[in-house]
C-alpha cells in the first residue's frame, strides 16, 4: 500500500476530498479549507508529491487507487485540481461518492502536449544549491505565492543541494480521456475552469458537460488565487450524467 501524508478537519459530512495538481502538495487547499467551518474535509500529497510515497509506474488509475482509501463510504464529494481533476473522475464509481468536481483539467491533448510530458518524466530531479531555490521552485510548481506556505515535505536535501519532492514520472501518466471518464461518470459531474486560464477553454468543457463554471478574473490556480470563489463553486447545481 502507498503511504501518504494527508490532512485532515472538520467533522460535519459529507467529506470534502481535495486532490491537488501535478507539482503541489495538500497546503494549496488551505484557503479553501479556512472557510469550510466544521465541514468535513481531506487532502492528500497525491503519490510522488510531497511526504507520499511514489509510485513504481505512474497512471490516473493507479495514483487513483492510492487515494482511495480516503474515500468515505458514508458520502464524499470530491474536488479536484488539474492532474486531481482526473483523479477524482477515476474515482466516481466508488461507494460514497456523491458528485466531482473538476477544476482547470486541461481536457485536449495534443501528440505533441504528450511528447513533451513524456520528456519530462524521464528527465531527473533539478538539483538546486540552497532550501530556498528548493522552496521558490515549488511555488511556481504549485501555483502558491507565499514562500512560507510550503511545507518541509515539499523539499528535500540530496547530495549536491536541494530538490523538490515531486517525482518527475508522475508527468508519465498519459492522456486522461477526459470525455470518456466523465461519460462513464455514474455521479454528477461539475468542470470549471479560471477565466485566464491557458490550459483549457470554456468551449472544451462545454463540449463535455452542460454549464461548465468560468470563474471571472482567475487563472489555472483559481483554488489558490480566490479560495471563497471555490466555496462558491461547491454550492452551485452540478450536471447530472
């Protein structure tokens, strides 16, 4: 079984699953999180981020599996952002799942999008000389803006200097099929996506869900940029499959 480090609050259900982007850790919630009150919610380090273990092969399924323990059969509703927006779709059919809500899932890819993922994950970790440059290239990687935000489990010190956890393999998980998964999806299916965002457009998601959400003004990091526009979000009615 794959070890990861979660947070954790509240105690009114349903739970609140929040599953972060590629490069970032559970720490990325913790605006939203400050505004659910005693809702229940939990947030994992995905496989290959921060304290998590990693993954001896890199797919949605399987980073899925590793989470999905977290799910609560008594009601869950999961919330996740980009690579997590896919891995709360690969969710969906468990028990306890009530609805998913996806944010800023990039939903076409290209041949050329998918080479050069590939070519990340087979690069090796950059190794920088201080925790500092370790900590500002994990901001950049999460989406943050406060150096002091980040958590120890987000670096670590190797020989040479520092790195960030991120296991450069996970960019090796492949297309997410994003039309098939939320096709198939046996619970309501929420996409929405920052106005500014340059991974993926209204049009794209309007082609695979009834009234997609475009939040005004923010971008790709819309969880982080304005947390209570997220709670909003939460609120809103979600397409029924």
């Amino acid at each position: 079984m794959t070890a990861l480090r979660v947070l954790r609050g509240g105690t009114t259900g349903p739970t609140l699953l929040l599953l972060h982007g590629l490069g970032a850790t559970a720490e990325v919630w913790a605006g939203l999180t400050a505004l659910l009150d005693d809702r229940a919610w939990v947030a994992p380090d995905l496989p290959g981020h921060g304290g998590s273990d990693p993954l001896p092969h890199y797919a949605f399924e399987a980073v899925a599996q590793a989470v999905a323990p977290l799910v609560d059969p008594a009601g869950t509703e999961v919330l996740g952002h980009s690579f997590g927006g896919v891995v709360g779709l690969h969710l969906a059919a468990l028990p306890g799942v009530r609805t998913v809500t996806g944010l800023g899932i990039k939903a076409v890819w290209t041949p050329a999008d998918l080479t050069r993922a590939a070519a990340l994950a087979d690069r090796p970790p950059k190794v920088v000389p201080t925790r500092a440059d370790a900590v500002a290239r994990h901001v950049r990687e999460a989406g943050l803006t406060d150096p002091a935000a980040v958590p120890d489990a987000a670096v670590r010190e190797v020989d040479g200097g520092w790195r960030t956890a991120l296991d450069p393999r996970a960019f090796g998980v492949g297309d997410p099929r994003l039309a098939e998964l939320v096709a198939v999806a046996p619970v309501p299916v929420r996409l929405a996506r920052g106005e500014h965002d340059p991974m993926v457009t209204t049009a794209d998601l309007t082609a695979l869900v009834e009234a997609p959400v475009e939040l005004s003004g923010l971008g790709h990091n819309a969880h982080v940029e304005d947390p209570t526009a997220l709670l909003a979000l939460l609120s809103r009615p979600v397409h029924e499959p």
